[in-house]
C-alpha cells in the first residue's frame, strides 16, 4: 500500500489525511524521504552553472518529503508523547540531525550558494544572505576534524533536547497531585469536575513553577503540596541533562568562533549581542525586584503574617479582590472558552483584518477533539486552515503553542495549515487563559497571512525577540471593550460583562506587575547566564542558580523564577536557549505599537496597515524597516516601563537599550 506520508495530501491546503496516517507509517516514510532529500541536493550540486533558480529556489523547494513526514510526526508528538511515539523519535531524531549537518557542510553547495548572481528584491537578497550564514553557522568553513566532531555535538544535543522534554513530561505525569474534596476548597464545581477520578481528585502540574491555582486554593496545606511538587520536576531525571547540554553548547560555539552560546544564538536575533539582552534584564530587575517585595508585603499584611511562594499568590488575589472587586471564580463565568474563541478572537481578527473564520466539520483532526476551521479572506478567498487542540490530558506536553503542518509560500505554491494548542481543564477559562488564546492566534495569524515568496521566510520562521510581537501585540485584543462586550457573556444569565467589571478586569492586569515582571526577568537571566558562560560548567544547578539571582538583585524572598533549570522546557528542549529574554524583547514593541492602534482604534484601517507591514512580510524584510512602516517612527520603550509599572522607579538605561528591531 502507498505510505500516505510520502504523497501530498489531496484533501484542502493540503491537510494531512490523518485518519489514513498512523505512527507506523513514520519510519518506512522517514527512510525514503531522508534518500529523495539527498538525492535532490545531489542533483543540485551536480546541475549546470549555478544560477539563482537550480541552485537557491531548487534549494528551497527540496526536502518537501521529509517535510511532510516531520511535520505530522512532531506535531502529534507534541500533542500526545506515548512511549511508541518516543521511540521512534530515539531512533530518527539522530539521524535527521546528521542529514541536515551533511547539506550544510557539503562545501560543492556551500560553494554554488555563494557562486549565485542574486536577484535586486529584498526579499532574495535577504535569503541569500541567511543561507550563507546558515551554512557557516553550521561548520561549513570548518575543516574535516571540525565537521566531524560538530555533527557528534549536535547529534547529541538533539538526542538530549528529546530526552530532557521526555523526562519533564513523565515527572510532570507523576507528581499529579492528588486531593480530597475538602482540600481543594474555592475551586468551582467546574474545576473540581475536571480533575475528578474514581473518587479523588487529580490536580496536573502546570509548565511555569508557581501554579495557577495556589491564587484559588483556600488551604494553605494544598496549596504547598502543589507549590512542591511543581519545585521537584526534573531535579534527578534532568540535572546531568542540563549540565551536558551547556558544555556542549558552549563547545559548539567556540568552534564557530564565538565566545558563548548566548553571543552565537543572538547574533541571529533583532537583539544584535547577548550584551544587549543582558543589559535589558540589568536595568529592569531593580525596580521590579523592589515592586515584588512592596506586593508581598502588602499580601502579607493582609494574610497576617510572612508569606513564602506557596501561599503569595492567594493573597496578592485576595489582595485584587479587596481593592478591585475582581472575583476570579466569578469571573470565569464570563468566559466560556468556545465563546471567547468565536466571538473574541476570531471577531477581532474581523475587525482588524476582513477575514473570517468558519468551523470545517467536514474535515477532521488528529484526534476527536480537535477541531479545524477554514480562514477566508473578505471576498471568500481561501488563505488556509486552524487547527484548535485546547483539551489537556496526559500525554500533551506543557504549556500553550502554535506550530504548522504546510507553510505558506508562493514559490512551492502552498497555503498555510497551523494550529493552536493548549491545556483547558475547564470550559470556563482564567484570565490569563483567555489572553493565552489571543496569543496563540496572534502566532497562528503570523502564519496565516504570511504572503512571501520562499519557504525560509514563511510566517514564524523569523527571530525568537521579533516572533513574539504579533503574538503579543493580539493579546491586547482580549480586554479590548470593543471586543470583550460582544464575546464575554456569563454562562448562565447571558449577560453582557458590565462595564465596572470590565474597567476593573483592565486595572487588574496592572497588579502584581512586580511578581509578574521579576519571576520572568529571573528565568531569563538564569537562562542568558547558562548560555553566557565562557569556560568551566558548575556542577551545583541549585548554587548557580541562586547566584545569578543575586547578582541580579532578584533574590527575592517567596519569588521563584518562573521556570528553574530542570524543568526549564523553553531552553533545554523547545528551541529559546540563550533567547527567554525575547518576550520582554518583543513586548517592548508590543507596548508601543498598541498605543498606535489604541490612538487610531480597533479598525480596518490599522489591521491593514499591521497585517501589510508586519503579518504578511515573515523574515522577508528589515525588521527595523518592518516596524517603522506599521508605527511610523523606531520604538519607544516607555510605554512598556508604564505598562509594568516600572516607570518611575527603573533606571534611565532602560529607555536607552538598543532598539529591538535593528
């Protein structure tokens, strides 16, 4: 029988048929993909006189079967990791690492790349730049020994990446915590239905280290067992991971001629030098770290007494609750996660863009639950599919994402097929769950209006501190008035959120900014400190951690960062080593840019002028050039010290960083 992974799908935009594929048809696939790559790069190097069309766009459009098989194969591995799908990631996660290391060190192409007469657009001026560093980013300049010894690192470090993310999601599985009813008091019967089993109640860890229920939980005791064992992940099964993983790192780097990691990995980036994003935490962590102390003191007033990690954040919502009236419990009646989705996130992307999106029940997904939606534009033009994966279980790994099974391009004449995930316990979100879904979209919207030529520059495929700003600019959608009041109705009355609740919804995502800003600034220096280091590794995670905490001034009592090392998925298995800091990167431009739309409004016009500079473009031009086309002159930091509340206490040098978009 034909392995339906080695032929292009038929269905629409080319969806995968995923109720003909299954796990077993991924290795014969993989074989045969793997040999078809190799030969067409062959067939590249063995052309005629290199010109732009057989040797760059042949390059570009190679691959598509390997493509094809790796897209379904990490996507569902992402999404359901059973001890089938691991193994088979054991045995060709290595071997794909060593095909790709063999294309960038094949000097014959190295040569013909460089041997091109290159188009005056910008785009394939760009492209042609990016390969050539691409190339020698991957040792293409090195001598035999060097390339040898470069495919083992990352070979390994390919190996490591799968299995520190393996381990997190097994521990994570195992320190589930479980309750009785009487110990998850002030949790919903909503809640307390989603975690029911055989008579208990199962509470899963949540990726970041402080939980999102110890803002809800009543018992002091509950809320430490959750705090705990969210604080044991990874601690024996991932530590000489970590360790290995930044040695290897380290070597990687110095043999490409570059001092660190992190200096390797942010040349790449809008960022420019690792300098500047270390720089960025430096000056910002002072002022948060002392509005983090002024909020646990006052919690703490409140609570009585001296408050540790545990029990911090019950009472900084106690806190909001008092001063604000916001009752979270209450609130979560107001969004119903279909009607935030259909009538918040997709009618702001209405609003802004003239696009519409339609459930497809004809087509199916990966599993029962996932649902797949046609993007059309205003005439009724097709522009590609969304997939919805929002149901947690088990088997998913932690956190919320956006991936991609087809990229747009029109070279290889494809149109996008992304899709959002998520882990919902509860068809009544949290505040911080609604704004996730208009981040999620904000990423999926990057790809599905992307509108380039080549495939390198499709949608996402831009640097980690400038992906981050679509996707942050749409959380600002999510309490917008305008679109809050048509989607967030209470589930029971269908009444309309009223006006006072919603003013003091939008005061509210202005407290606990210290908490908020200095947990975050604390992950990210733990992470540019890892990947700063020139010379020996230290072998206590737990001592190096707290000095680089000090030296920051973020040795916060109560504060733990939002993610330590061994359960640090971002940097050890999802891709953002040496780049955590890029949100707050990117969020400097969101901060500027939404002042822009807040002045001109939710409207056509802006949407137009958003989605022509920066939605459409991908990696396809300038990002400085990018950003002053959508906001009309280079960014301004301000409008994120106000945001964060860090405006009057943080250090001038905070204004003056290099702007994120050079």
């Amino acid at each position: 029988m034909t392995n339906p992974l080695l032929t292009p799908s038929t269905l629409p935009y080319n969806l995968p048929d995923f109720a003909n594929i299954r796990l077993e048809h991924v290795e014969p696939a993989f074989d045969v993909a793997l040999k078809r790559h190799a030969a067409e790069i062959a067939e590249i190097t063995t052309a005629a006189e290199p010109t732009w069309e057989n040797t760059v766009e042949a390059f570009e459009l190679a691959g598509a079967d390997l493509d094809r098989v790796m897209a379904w194969f990490f996507n569902l591995q992402g999404t359901d990791a059973t001890e089938e799908f691991d193994a088979v990631a054991d045995r060709i996660v290595p071997r794909l690492s060593a095909h790709v290391d063999s294309i960038y060190q094949n000097d014959e192409l190295y040569q013909r790349m460089k041997a091109v007469e290159v188009p005056a657009d910008e785009e394939s001026q760009r492209l042609h730049g990016e390969l050539t560093r691409r190339f020698t980013r991957r040792g293409a300049d090195l001598d035999a020994a060097g390339k040898s010894r470069l495919q083992e690192i990352n070979q390994r470090l390919s190996e490591l990446s799968e299995r520190f993310g393996r381990n997190l999601l097994t521990d994570t599985k195992a320190l589930a915590v479980t309750f009785e009813r009487e110990e998850l008091a002030g949790l919903s019967e909503d809640q307390l239905a989603a975690y029911e089993q055989d008579g208990h109640y199962v509470v899963p860890i949540e990726l970041p280290t402080t939980q999102a229920l110890q803002a809800e939980l009543e018992v002091s005791a509950s809320r430490h067992k959750l705090f705990d064992a969210s604080r044991a992940r990874g601690r024996e099964s991932n530590r000489d991971i970590v360790l290995e993983s930044v040695r290897l790192r380290q070597e990687r780097a110095k043999m490409l001629g570059f001092d660190t990691h992190a200096d390797y990995v942010i040349a790449e980036e809008t960022a420019g030098t690792a300098a500047a994003a270390r720089q960025l935490i430096a000056d910002l962590a002072p002022a948060a770290a002392a509005n983090a102390e002024a909020e646990r003191k006052l919690a703490g007033e409140l609570a009585g007494q001296e408050l540790g990690g545990a029990d911090w954040p019950y009472w900084q919502a106690k806190r909001r609750e008092e001063e604000l009236g916001i009752d979270e419990a209450d609130l979560r009646k107001y969004f119903p996660l279909e009607q935030v989705l259909t009538d918040g996130v997709f009618y702001a992307a209405n609003l802004l863009y003239g696009i519409t999106v339609e459930k497809r029940g004809d087509l199916a997904g990966y599993r029962d639950d996932v649902d797949v939606w046609e993007v059309k534009e205003e005439d009724g033009t097709g522009i590609g599919l969304l997939l919805t994966d929002y149901n947690a279980r088990p088997s998913k790994r932690g956190g919320a994402w956006m991936s991609s099974f087809v990229d747009q391009s029109h070279l290889a004449g494809t149109k996008p097929v992304v899709v959002n995930v998520m882990s919902v316990n509860s068809n009544l979100l949290t505040i911080d769950e609604v704004t996730t879904v208009f981040h999620e979209f904000g990423h999926a919207l990057h790809g599905l209006l992307s509108d380039v030529r080549y495939p390198s520059h499709s949608g996402t495929n831009v640097p980690r501190d400038w992906v981050e700003f679509p996707s942050q600019i749409n959380e600002n959608y999510a309490f917008a008035p305008e679109i809050a009041r048509n989607y967030a109705r209470h589930v029971d009355t269908g009444e309309v959120i009223p006006r006072p609740l919603l003013e003091a919804l939008e005061a509210s995502r202005q407290f606990g900014q210290g908490f908020s800003t200095a947990e975050y600034l604390a992950a990210s220096a733990i992470d540019l400190a890892w990947h700063s280091l020139d010379g020996e590794i230290p072998s206590d995670i737990a001592a190096f951690e707290e000095s680089v905490l000090r030296q920051y001034g973020l040795d916060v009592d109560g504060l733990e960062p939002r993610y330590r090392s061994t359960w640090f998925n971002h940097i050890f298995a999802g891709g953002y080593s040496a780049g955590y800091y890029s949100y707050l990167w990117a969020e400097a431009l969101d901060a500027d840019g939404y002042q822009l739309v807040a002045e001109e409004g939710i409207n056509r016009a802006t949407g137009a002028k958003f989605r022509e500079a920066i939605l459409s473009k991908g990696a396809s031009r300038d990002y400085a050039e990018a950003y002053r086309a959508f906001r009309g002159r280079d960014k301004d930091t301000r409008p994120l010290l106000q945001r964060r509340g860090l405006a009057g206490s943080a250090t001038g040098a905070a204004t003056d960083e290099p702007s994120p978009v050079q």
